[in-house]
C-alpha cells in the first residue's frame, strides 16, 4: 500500500467515525424546546451514584491489587496513583464529574471502566499486560470501554474547548480541501487566551509537538524521532495564565512544518494587531503575525523573557506526553489517535485547573508597564518554576 492510497484510507475512515460521534453526541443532548411534547421520545439521563475521592482511590487500589479500605500515606497513594492514570485522584474525580454534568457519561459506563481508560493511556503496555491490570477481563471488553472514555474525554475540549456542529463540518471540508489528513476541531477554549490581559499585542504562545506513529512512508517522517513516523500537533497556551487555549492536528510530520500549520489555521483566527509568541522556525511570518528571536524588529532585551515562554511551552509539551500513549509508536486505529491527543490535554488542562499551574514567564511588551513595573532580565528561573508535577 503506497503513501496516496493510506491517505485516502485514513480520510475516510477520519470522516466517517467523525460525523458518526458527532451526531452520537448531539442526539443525546436534550432539546429543551421540545421537552414539553416530546418528553417521552428525549434521551433520558442515566442515574449515577454520587462518587466521591474515597469511592476513587478504593477502585484504584482494586487496581493495584490491594485491601481497598486501607489507605497509606496520602503521598504515597498521591504518587501511586500519579504513576499508574497520569493524574492526581482529584483531578480524574473532576474529569468523571464533568462527563456526568455533560451528559457524556458511556451507557452503562463505571468508575472503573474510567480508570482503565486513564491507565491505558497512562501505561500504554501491551494488551496482555493491560488486561491482567484490569483484572483479567478480555481484550476486546477492556478495549471497548476504553475508546468509549477516551472519546467522552476528548469532547470535554468543547468544556475546556467551544466548538459547534458546524465549525467541524467546516473543518473537515477545510481538512479534505487542503490536507487530507486527519486533523479536525482545532480550538480549546480560544477565547481564554484574553483573560488577565494587560494590553499586550502577543496572547498566546505557539509550537508544534510531534507524537510517534508507524513508518507509514516519508511523508510522516520526522528529524524529532529519528525520521521515523510522526503526527505532528499544534499547542498554544495564554501567555498570562498558562492555560491551553488551541489544540490543532494531526499533520503528517514530514508534510507540514510549523509555519504551514501555522498559516492554515491559527494565524486567522488572530485578532487585528494581535500577533504570537513563537521559536525561530516561523521567522516566514515576523515581524506581521508573530514574534520570534531572530526577527530583524525583535529587540534583544526582550529575548530573556522570550526564551522562559518558549520553555514553559516546551514544559506544557512534556506534560502532555506524560501519557506514554504520545511516548510510544501508537498501535491502534490511527483515526482514534486525535481523540487521544485531545483527551491527554483536557486531562493536562484540569491538572492546571485544579492547581497544578506553569511557572511564570513574565511577560509584558517593552514599555507596558500595566499591572507592574515591567520584566527585569536579571529575574532568573527559581526552584519554584520547575515542573515537580510530572
């Protein structure tokens, strides 16, 4: 099978299974209007017990094959479970409330059906290896309520990320018009990159992160993996709070460089004036729609500053792929892969929610005084910017 046929094969594959979720969703949100009329034809939402931390971490030792009622100490357990779902009980709890205030909730899904969904994202070993961790059951079983959950994570990016009915049918035609790969919804939560904003005319900062996949031929081939297949994604978080404000991809690696998924899509959806915070490889688009350190109009005192946000970018990079799902070449369904993505950083984003926030960067445009007295450059990373959560 040659490079054209296995595009033509994941596009569709990518579209179907798409509009096929699509429409899954939306046919189980309730239409208020009609609730009066057609009360009896309305998807009713499913009873579920209220789960509480201590319901959480008795499943989670199930899990490790220990007495449920016997707790360790609470940094023990806290690191344990860390290791084992690639999130602090608390914030998987969050998660599991969310699915259930959406609507999201799989049918007959359970709390540990969610924990095998985190795990296997988390561990990603091989199916023998998955199944005994969750306790023997088959492979096709744990299997399907694992993608049940990783989808209904991924579509909290419509919570933590806005994106309608019609933006991804745009989006696809966008996808099938330019690409033909298998990127879709790119926006999480866009509109928060203004949030705390001091007039600056750069909101967000911008960069690519690649993700392994099998050697499907040099187009997916990338210099990060030792041109070995690779899904290339687009990150952006707001440079005042540090919150992921745009998830775009995937891209074949070898096809599509940083600057051309730049060009795609994020730089239109900037605002007038508004530029981005990038590295040296969209230097194409500086000084216009975005800064980078090589920029003929970028001042040097500027550069310190500007190296602290590409490094709390790079720190963002490094969390989400805290999942060894994006650490490995990924072996299953490659349309599934983008839900993966996006389910690994709606989990990331509720960690930062939940307190687990990036070192500062300071940023500030030279002459912008508001809310301080500007950046110093002799003001120097501490222990306090390390990123201890991973």
């Amino acid at each position: 099978m040659d490079e054209s046929e296995l595009y033509v094969i994941i596009l569709a594959c990518s579209v179907v299974q798409t509009l096929k979720r699509i429409n899954y969703y939306q046919s189980n949100q309730p239409n208020q209007s009609t609730m009066s009329v057609l009360d009896d034809r309305v998807p009713k939402r499913q009873r579920v017990d209220p789960v509480s931390m201590e319901d959480v971490m008795m499943h989670a030792r199930i899990i490790w094959q220990r007495d449920p009622r016997t707790e360790r100490a609470e940094a023990t357990e806290d690191t344990t479970f860390r290791e084992f779902f690639g999130v602090s009980a608390m914030v998987s709890l969050m998660c599991w409330n969310m699915l259930i205030d959406l609507d999201l909730l799989p049918d007959e899904g359970c709390l540990h059906h969610f924990l095998w969904a985190l795990m296997w994202m988390k561990v990603y070993a091989r199916m023998k290896v998955m199944t005994a961790l969750c306790g023997g059951v088959d492979k096709e079983t744990m299997m399907k309520w694992v993608m049940k959950f990783v989808y209904a994570i991924a579509y909290l990016e419509s919570e933590v990320v806005s994106c309608s009915f019609c933006c991804c049918m745009l989006l696809l035609l966008l996808f099938v018009l330019h690409s033909r790969t298998l990127h879709f919804s790119p926006q999480i939560v866009w509109e928060n990159r203004h949030v705390d904003d001091i007039g600056n005319d750069c909101l967000v900062a911008v960069d690519c992160t690649d993700v392994k996949c099998p050697n499907w031929g040099p187009t997916f081939s990338t210099y990060k993996h030792g041109k070995k297949g690779g899904l290339r994604y687009e990150l952006a978080h707001c440079l005042r709070t540090g919150d992921i404000v745009w998830i775009h991809g995937p891209f074949p690696a070898g096809k599509f460089n940083d600057i051309t998924i730049f060009r795609l899509c994020l730089m239109t959806f900037l605002g007038e004036d508004e530029r981005a915070e990038v590295d040296d490889g969209y230097a194409g688009e500086a000084p216009l729609h975005c800064k980078c350190p090589k920029s003929f109009a970028n001042p040097e005192t500027t550069l310190h500053m500007q190296s602290r946000v590409r490094s709390r970018q790079e720190t963002i990079n490094k969390r989400v792929k805290d999942f060894n799902v994006l650490q490995s070449i990924y072996r299953n369904d490659p349309t599934d892969h983008p839900f993966v993505f996006r389910a690994c950083v709606v989990l990331k984003q509720l960690s930062i929610n939940n307190g687990e926030k990036l070192f500062e960067a300071g940023y500030r445009d030279p002459g912008n005084h508001i809310g301080g007295d500007g950046y110093d450059d002799n003001d120097n990373m501490d222990a306090s910017d390390s990123d201890s959560s991973l």
